[in-house]
C-alpha cells in the first residue's frame, strides 16, 4: 500500500512537473518581427483569423474589384519580407520564411505561393503606392 | 506615323496631365487645362494634331467600391493601323503579366497573340491583335464546372484561379481560343498577377491598371511604340472615344453569328 501511495505520488509530481516544462520550454516557432511596428490587427487576433481575412479580401478583389490594401497578401509580404544571408528576402523555399516559421510548426501547407510572389518586387514600396499595382487579388 | 514622334506625343500627353494637376495656371485659353482635363465625365478624350486619338481616364474608381455594372470595357482595334512584323501589344504583355513562352507553341501563353490573314479572293493582307474578347455571353463562364469562370460587374472576363481545378473545359469552349493553360511551376511572379501551376489563364485587360484608372498595357504601348491602332474605353458611354467610333465608322465583332457580344471590336476587318 504504502508503495502504490508512493507511486501515486510520484505520477503525480511528474505531470505537475514535466508538463508546465512541454509548455513552457518546447520547440515553439521562431517568429520574425516584421516592419514597422504594428501589424493592421491586433497579434492575437491575426494569429487566429490572418487565413479569413486574406481569404475575404482576395474575394473582394478578385470578384468585385474592391482594391482596398488593409488586409491584402501583398501587405504581409512586404511587412513580413525576411532577409536571407544573401541580403535579399528569403522566398517561400527557406524554412525561414515569415510564413514557413509558424506554418512548418503547426503541419500547415498553404498554397498561397503556388501562385502569389513569395518575396516583395524589386525595389517594392508599399502595396498600392505604385501606379498600376493594386492588392494582390 | 514614326514610333519616335508617336512617343514624343505619349510623352506630351502625360506632362499635359501632369501640369493640369499641380499647376492649374493657365489661362491662354478658355478652358484651362485642369477644366478641361478633370470636367469630362469618365474619360477625357485628346485630339491631336496629327489626328492620333489619345485618351486618359480623368478618374479611377474609388478602391473601395465594386466595379460598375454600368461600365462596359472595351477595345477597338483599327486593323488598317496595325502593322504586320509589330508585336508592341504582345511584348507589353508579356512584361506586364510576366509570362513567357516555353518553345511548345501549342503550349504557350496565349494572352495576346498577333494574327497575320490575307484575304484569298483579293491577295488583301492585314494584321490584328487577338485576346479574350470579354464577351457579354462567355461560353467559358457558362462551361466552368467551379465557377472559376467569371464576368466582371463590368465586363471583364476572369479566371479565379483560387476555385480553377485545372479542368480546361473553358479552353475548348472559347471560339477564340483565347485561353490557355500554366504546365510549369512558376516563381516570381508579378505581385498584380499571381500565376501558377495548374490553374487556366487569359487576358484580364489589365484589370488591375483599370482599377487604378489606367489603360491597358497593350493599348499604351501600343499608342507609344506601335502604330497606334488600339483604342480602349468605356463602350456604355456614348461620349467615349471608342463608342463614338463603333457609332460612326463600319466595325466588326469576330465570329459575330455566335451572338457571344465580344467587347473586342475590329475595323477595317
């Protein structure tokens, strides 16, 4: 009896223990601050709805022609641009792409840049300033 | 007309525009230029002297309002102008867009391509610039399994290619063979224009400078470069440049039995 307690408590201790430390101290992304100090939308929220927003924008734009720029792809990339060692910025094939960095942790394949430009345009101002370069529909 | 003095025309056009915006200070006439540039309604239409016919949206939609379905864009292609040899519209194109072909000509982009006819009876030759013809009755939209294949409010004709599986239905149902499909992976895309493996593509009329209040590539370099044979505007507005020509001189739709209403007109054809 008095084993089976000390075994109980053992268990015990060890999921008080060992768990906070897998939620503290895991694998968690790397994630790479973008420019300019504050995304369109609050961190939390994005995190959580980046995917309804670009999809709800590039129906707008797609379908309407609506080429308001808040929350257009084109604005992520040119925020989000991570430079590889080359200086120039890392395309979706880099583990270290702004979007590989959480998308590879959560076992997430989106198929945004089977066709969208990974990386800014040469010499990219922000989406919309440029006659001619509406958001990404 | 010379590409050099039709490009010092372009060049005067745009300063025209420039100084009636920020200056303002006219008055060597009665009309002065920022009048008469900004008071015209949707389009402002520039005679020259020479007789080239240059125009330039006065204004762009608003970028959070949904294109107009009182709009319909259109073309005119005056096919006396267009030169045979001259490939100003599809180069344009292709730098524009950013595609490019991959030496299987059965394979390749077709966006814009440039049709060489003689006629048999007469020995007449002429040359014309073939695209999707953005009919008001697309058969590729009726066919479209996704409804990838889309009109515009405003006439344009799309492929969403978020929804396109791929399928090619639309290609073997335009008459124009207007459509074409994307067999490679592509990378570096123009960020106007995302392009991908797997998905049909065609002329969008460069929709994305249209929004901006722009013209289509084509058309610009066209007026610049080229010969000046294309003409872009607004074919639901009868004071437009181009509804004032389909109204005066004899114009043709191609293929017109199929009652399809392409927005595309020729003359001369």
């Amino acid at each position: 009896m008095t084993g089976l307690r000390l075994v109980l408590v053992m268990v015990v201790a060890a999921l008080f223990g060992v768990l906070p430390a897998l939620a503290g101290d895991g694998p968690f992304p790397t994630i790479p601050k973008g420019k300019g100090g504050k995304c369109v939308e609050d961190t939390q929220f994005m995190r959580r709805n980046h995917m309804d927003l670009l999809k709800h924008q590039r129906d707008e734009t797609m379908r309407e022609g609506i080429r308001t720029t808040e929350h257009g792809l084109q604005g992520c990339i040119s925020c989000h641009a991570v430079q590889g060692a080359d200086g120039k910025p890392v395309t979706i094939k880099s583990e270290e792409h702004f979007c590989n960095a959480c998308h590879s942790y959560a076992g997430v394949s989106p198929d945004c840049f089977a066709c969208h430009a990974s990386v800014p345009p040469v010499g990219a101002s922000p989406p919309g300033a440029v006659h001619g370069q509406g958001p990404t529909p | 007309m010379s590409e050099n003095h039709s490009s010092d025309l372009a060049t005067d056009r745009a300063h025209a525009v420039d100084r009636a915006g920020s200056c303002g200070c006219s008055g060597d006439s009665g009309v002065s230029r920022r009048g008469f540039v900004a008071g015209a309604g949707t389009l402002v239409t520039m005679t020259l002297a020479t007789g080239v016919v240059l125009i330039a949206p006065a204004q762009s939609k608003p970028v959070d309002e949904p294109a107009s379905p009182d709009v319909r864009w259109g073309l005119l292609v005056d096919t006396s102008k267009c030169e045979a040899g001259c490939s100003a519209c599809v180069d344009a194109c292709r730098e524009e867009q950013g595609w490019e072909g991959h030496g299987r000509p059965e394979q390749n982009p077709q966006w814009i391509r440039k049709v060489d006819l003689k006629e048999t009876a007469t020995g007449r030759t002429f040359s014309l610039p073939v695209m999707c013809q953005h009919c008001t009755h697309p058969p590729c939209v009726d066919v479209c399994p996704t409804g990838a294949s889309f009109k515009r409010a405003d006439g344009i004709v799309l492929v969403d290619r978020h929804i396109c599986i791929g399928c090619r239905y639309c290609m073997m149902a335009c008459p124009y063979k207007a459509r074409s499909f994307v067999h490679e992976d592509i990378e570096n895309q123009k960020p106007h224009m995302p392009r991908g493996k797997g998905c049909v593509e065609a002329c969008t009329l460069c929709v994305h400078r249209i929004d901006a209040g722009g013209v289509p590539a084509c058309v610009e370099k066209c007026g610049g470069a080229g010969t000046g044979a294309m003409l872009f505007g607004d074919l639901n507005d009868p004071n437009a440049e181009i509804s004032k020509r389909i109204a005066t001189y004899a114009t043709t739709q191609i293929r017109p039995d199929l009652k399809l209403n392409p927005g595309v007109f020729y003359q001369g054809l």
